[in-house]
C-alpha cells in the first residue's frame, strides 16, 4: 500500500492557465451516440456506439456499411449504460481476441471476449462470446464501462461505484465489492474454474476481505483512463459528485492504491466517517473545479504522435457539460484550453498515437497543437532507404550523403524495442527475426540531428 500525504494548499495553488495553442478539426460524422474509438495495431479505427455497435473506418476515411460487431439485441441503453468499452488484444493479430464492457439486459456489468471472424477481418464472429466477468451494478449510473490492456499485459476494467449519491453504501472504500475499483485480471492464463486468472501482484491476493480482482479502489467514476507506454504509467479521470473533477496518475507498478472516495472528492474531504487516515490515500495529480459549467471529466490520453511539437507529452481531457478541452503535463500543472462545442465523452488514439475526441451527438475530432513538427525533421525522406518492407529477418537502412547517428524501433504502444546509437555510418542493417508480425515505427536520426519516423511491417 502506498502512503501519500499530499497538502490540500499545493493543489489549491496550481498553475491553471488559459491558453488557445489546442484545436480541433472535424475528422468524421453521423455516429450514433460514439462513446470510444479503437485500433487493432492496424490502420483502421474501430468506433464504439452506445447502442451497441462496433464500427470500422477505413484508412481512406470511409465507414464499412456492415458493423464489426452488433450486440444491440442484448444490451440495456437508459442512463449511462450501453455498449461502453472495447480492448483488442495486444497479439490480436495472432489470435483475433478482443474484449467488451457492455450492460446486459438486467441491467448489469458483463466483460466478454469475442474472436474475429475467420474468414473476414472486417467482422466479429457473433457467436464467439466467453464471458469472463459479470457483476451487479445498482443504479444506470456510475457504470464505468472503460477497459484496456497495460504495459504488462494485463486487462484492467474501470468500475464506477454503482450511482447513489455520496456513494451510500460505501462501495468505493469496501474491497469485498467490484464496484468504484480499477480491477485487473490474467486474460491468457485462467485458472481456478474461470475464464481468466489472477496477477500475482494483485495488491489483495489471498486476502479474504478483498477481491483479488481489485488493483487500484477510492473512485468515484473512473468513466475514462489509459496508459502512458512511454512512462508505464496509469492516467485515470475520475468524475466528481458537486465540486471537484480529478485527475490521477500511477505507474504500474502502484498496486493497491486508495483514490480516497467517498472520504474525498479530489482534495476537498466529503465524508470522513469510518475512513482510513488521510496519509493512507493517493490524492489527484492534478483537479478542477465547478466552475464554467463543468461538471463531468472525460479522460483521454497522453500525445505521443509526432506532428505536432508542442503538445507531445501532455495528457488531454475534456468535460461533458461545459466543452472545456484542457492538459495536464508532467509536474502536474493544467492548462485550460478554452471551450468548444460539443458533448465531449472520450478520445482516441490511431495507431501512429494521434490524438481523437468523441462528440455523443455523433462527431469525431482530431487533435492538433500549434506547432507541427518542423519540414527539416523531414528533409531526409528523399534521401533515406529502408528496405525490405515488410520485412521478417532483417531490415537495412541508408543515406545519401549524410551518415545515420541513431535508430530506434517502437512498437504499436510506443515502446522502445530496438535502438542503435552512435553508428556513424551511410547505412545499418538490423536484425528483426525476434520481433512478432506487426506494425513497428522506425525513428531514424542523421548526424545532422535531422530524422524522420517510417512505418516499418514485419512479417
């Protein structure tokens, strides 16, 4: 468990700056009610509809006429339920498993895997369904409903703590429920009579007052939270009751830690009956307040794309009620970014880690900062060679006239694979034979400290 006693005054004294260098550029309309938007390690987005669609959008922008997946015959849509979350698989390339957070009939929460069709990767495979993880949600709100697979290979569930106003039952300090929690579960190893397993390093394994499921409790509505690769760090924004929206972050490695509700909402104390001390609860890295109209927090993710200079490294959010677009960089300070018109209720990542916002009445942004990534970072692309591609045992780099300084291969997620540094050499060739098939970005710098990012295919 780790202790944190954070001073109520350093977040009461935050920078919060207004600023303009944020916009938004309408990337494709006419969803209906798009709660999240998805990639497979691929090119094409997968738009999640409440209602219980699954949508594919093509590289070339057009919108496959026939769903992906469509369970809206067993789904419950009134309030905040629906179709809520999606995560593919990290080798879904190999295994075609992806996974969903929906709201089945009786109005509970259901975690399923589903397989993609055999026979067209444009589809899902309806009758493929495996349930792993079922559980009752008391209310049609606090549903929680995001799920994503972490840097360690694990799927974690976002719950709400089941609606009820100040949280009444307690569920987001009592460990014996499901709900108000990040829980993380083994989907590629179950084990004891379920359809997945337990990670040793579940914070309350073996405790018979807790869930094993359980890794992060305290929260209110965790209604988005995604992961930083670059930083094996956890960013999860967690809806206020009347006064504060927050925003928390974590490594991984952070198992166990109590985000404070419903002692707390953000800093401020709301309810301290019967809880924990103060030096026991993980306050927000950063939080705003009920002014302006907000209301409701939609987290996103950390900009790790490469167009655009001046954003890179900020984790983005926006709230529902007042259209506020805002950042939070690494020390913690936010930045309000103005207000814009819509119901913002998710973002996206494409698989080059563009950023996308989510408008519920049936639009789909892109991101774009102020600063686009300078023309000399590109001067080498006429002059630089990587062949074979797609590749499967090696691949070879070259310039013209200009030596190679460093190369360095990431995966889909950002994470660094292969670096080579200091070659001084026109070319390098290197080996790809221990990587899985995929998509994989090359960064290749000159000595001139010139470089450019290539799409690199292994096969």
């Amino acid at each position: 468990m780790k202790n944190l006693l954070l001073p109520l005054c350093f977040f009461i004294f935050s920078t919060l700056v207004f600023s303009q260098d944020v916009s938004i550029e309408l990337f494709k309309d006419n969803f209906n009610q798009p709660l999240s938007l998805q990639h497979a390690n691929d090119d094409r987005l997968f738009v999640v509809e409440k209602g219980g669609k699954v949508k594919i959008i093509q590289v070339n922008g057009t919108v496959n006429t026939t769903p992906y997946l469509d369970i809206s015959a067993q789904i419950t849509t009134n309030g905040e339920r629906g179709l809520l979350g999606l995560a593919f698989h990290p080798n879904y390339a190999n295994n075609g498993f992806f996974y969903v957070n929906y709201t089945d009939t009786n109005g509970d929460t259901q975690i399923s895997r589903f397989s993609v069709d055999s026979n067209n990767p444009d589809l899902a495979d309806f009758n493929s369904e495996l349930p792993l993880i079922s559980y009752d949600q008391p209310a049609s709100n606090h549903n929680g409903g995001n799920l994503a697979f972490g840097p360690d290979g694990y799927l974690y569930i976002a719950s709400g703590d089941g609606g009820g106003s100040g949280d009444p039952n307690d569920r987001g300090q009592d460990l014996i429920y499901p709900l108000g929690k990040i829980l993380r579960i083994d989907v590629d190893n179950p084990t004891g009579g379920n359809n997945y397993g337990i990670p040793a390093t579940n914070p309350f394994v073996g405790d018979p007052n807790a869930l094993d499921e359980i890794w992060a409790y305290g929260l209110r509505n965790p209604w988005r939270f995604s992961f930083d690769f670059t930083e094996n760090n956890i960013w999860i924004a967690d809806v206020g009751q009347t006064s504060r929206e927050e925003i928390n972050r974590a490594n991984i490695t952070e198992a166990g830690l109590n985000y404070g509700w419903r002692c707390y909402e953000g800093t401020q104390p709301f309810n301290t009956q019967n809880c924990p001390p103060q030096s026991e609860m993980t306050f927000p890295l950063a939080e705003y307040t009920h002014t302006s109209g907000n209301c409701s927090i939609s987290g996103g993710f950390v900009y790790r794309g490469s167009i655009y200079t001046d954003i890179y490294g900020l984790y983005f959010f926006a709230d529902f009620c007042s259209g506020l677009i805002g950042t939070v960089d690494d020390a913690g300070n936010l930045v309000e970014h103005g207000t814009f018109t819509g119901s913002w209720v998710s973002f996206g990542e494409d698989v080059t880690k563009e950023l996308y916002l989510l408008d519920l009445g049936g639009s789909i942004y892109k991101i774009k900062g102020d600063e686009i990534a300078s023309t000399e970072d590109f001067s080498i692309e006429n002059t630089l060679s990587m062949l074979p591609n797609p590749a499967s045992e090696n691949v070879s780099f070259s310039l013209n006239n200009e030596q190679l300084n460093s190369i360095s291969l990431f995966d889909v997620r950002g994470r660094l694979i292969i670096s080579e540094e200091n070659i001084f050499n026109s070319e390098k060739t290197i080996s790809i034979s221990n990587l899985k098939s995929g998509i994989y970005f090359a960064k290749i710098t000159s000595t001139k400290a010139q470089n450019i990012i290539k799409k690199l295919i292994v096969q």
